[in-house]
C-alpha cells in the first residue's frame, strides 16, 4: 500500500484533523515552544494551554513534582487571559496551518458562557476544549466535572453561546464515568476529551510534609493509561460521540491501543516532556502500522476491540 492511499483524516464531532494525533493542553503551550523540535503543521491538533477569561498567576512553587510512572502537577492554571492568546499566540498557530482547539476553563457557569462567546467568530479556532475539572465556586468548590448535572448544564450552556464544537474534558475522578458522559451528550457536547488527570499527592519524608505547595495535584503519565483505557472503553460502549483520547500514551502501540478501545482521536501530554517529537513520531508510526496492516483508514480501528 502506498502512503498516498491512506486517509489519516479524523473528525471529532466538527473538529476536522488532518491526522488522529493532538497535543494536550498545558503540555505544549502555545506550539511555539515546540517548533525547534518538530513541524508543527504536520500535527492533527494543538489543544492550547488552557484559558480563562482574565489572567491568572497559578499556584505557588512548588507545582511539579515526577514520579515513579508520571507527574504530578498543581500548576494552577496559570495563563495570560483571553485576550492575550487570542492577539499574541493565535496568530502564529494560524500561520502555521494547524487545527487549533481552545481550552477554556472557568469558576461560574458565566466565565464559561463568556469565554465561549468571545471565541465566537475568531478565525483559526476549530472548537473549544472544556476543562471541566475546575471548581465551581457557586456550589461551594465543587468541581464541574464530579456533577452529571453540572456537567450537563455547563455544555448546554456553552453550546448555546457558540457554533463551534464542543468538546468537554471528562474527569476521572468519578464513580461512574459513563453517567458523566451520558450528561454530557445530553448537553449537547459534539465530542468527548478523557481523561483528564487523577488526583494524587506526594510527601517529603525528610521536611514530613506534602512535596506540592497545593497538597494535592493532578497525575498523568504512563501511570494512568490502564484507568484512561478503561474509562474509554466505558463510554465507547455506551455513548454516540467520538472520543479524543489520552492518558499516558508514550508510543505508536499505546495510541492504537486507545484507539481500539473506542478514541477517533489521541491526545500526547507528558509525553512531550519525555520526548518532545512524540507526536510526529507516533504520527509516523500510524502510517508504518497501516501500511503493515493494509488499512486504508484509521477509523477501521476504532472501538474495534469493544464487545457491545
């Protein structure tokens, strides 16, 4: 099989990507960061870092600490504000010709509706990414993302403040996480983006206190891909809506292996820290696998190891 007669094309409720494999958000900034190590326009996706309406600090140092399978991270959510990505960094993501995906978070139910409404019309924004696992301050910090309702209400309610795709972050750190996707289809969610990271810690036994500054963070890494893989698989079975997927993938094999258990898409997070051509170089190895496996489409895979 030649190269020329594969279609790597993916779509994700909207999102049209030019090969199944994005960046996730927080991982690669503003894909700047990146453009010594590899071409960004050859990339399905950039998820940017995420958004919210006014600038934000973050948390204190320290706010990444390694672990023996990952990372965790506390890092706040710092960014620039709206306004700032939408003048400095998207225009050089539009000069490169890359599928961008906003991730936008927020505190109340109104910071969404507004973020999602000042995107509204903004050339080279190809859908929005929620981050869902922020706390809602009106209900007294719980996160988004743990409510069917929340989440329900908080999709429906972005959705109706723009035409662009949607797309929310599920959380894992639920009970049941095909209920939180169900209520997100019922929102009206075009797409689905899991997972985001498990909550964990880490203790310093020499100062016998909490290594992270904010206690607790989220872990992502190598660690996670059996739950994220778990997890997909879940809601694969049970919702209609095409998934992103990521949680720990390091190679070609791990993202087919997402990809069989129901992701149209995958997302590679701290596997940039690891290597920063990751992305291109799964891209790569699809392409190998296709060509060995005689696979005209990607979507061939999909879900292809579920039992419904």
């Amino acid at each position: 099989m030649e190269k020329q007669d594969m279609d790597l094309t993916v779509n994700l409720g909207g999102i049209i990507m030019k090969n199944p494999v994005a960046v996730a958000s927080g991982t690669f900034g503003y894909g700047r960061e990146y453009e010594d190590y590899l071409d960004i326009n050859g990339l399905g996706a950039v998820i940017v870092k995420g958004t919210t309406l006014e600038p934000r600090h973050g948390n204190p140092p320290v706010r990444i600490f390694e672990t023996a399978a990952g990372m965790l991270n506390a890092i706040g959510l710092e960014n620039p504000g709206v306004e700032v990505f939408l003048n400095q960094h998207l225009p050089y993501l539009i000069d490169k010709d890359v599928t961008v995906i906003a991730n936008i978070a927020g505190n109340t139910i109104e910071e969404y509706a507004a973020l999602a409404a000042r995107l509204e019309g903004c050339k080279g924004i190809a859908g929005i990414e929620l981050n869902i696992s922020c706390p809602n301050v009106k209900q007294g910090g719980l996160q988004f993302g743990t409510d069917p309702v929340m989440v329900r209400d908080v999709v429906k309610t972005v959705k109706a403040n723009t035409s662009l795709p949607v797309m929310p972050k599920l959380s894992p750190n639920v009970t049941n996480i095909v209920e939180i996707a169900l209520a997100a289809q019922e929102g009206g969610a075009d797409a689905l983006s899991m997972i985001n990271t498990l909550m964990g810690m880490a203790i310093n036994v020499q100062t016998r206190k909490p290594v992270l500054a904010n206690v607790f963070g989220g872990l992502s890494g190598p660690a996670i891909k059996p739950v994220a893989l778990r997890m997909i698989y879940q809601v694969h079975q049970e919702v209609d809506l095409p998934i992103l997927g990521g949680g720990g993938i390091m190679n070609t094999l791990d993202a087919l292996e997402f990809m069989m258990a129901g992701a149209t898409g995958i997302s590679i997070g701290t596997g940039n820290f690891v290597n920063p051509r990751l992305a291109y170089d799964i891209m790569v190895g699809l392409q190998e696998y296709m060509q060995e496996n005689q696979i005209n489409n990607l979507n061939e895979i999909v879900g292809i190891a579920v039992q419904k």
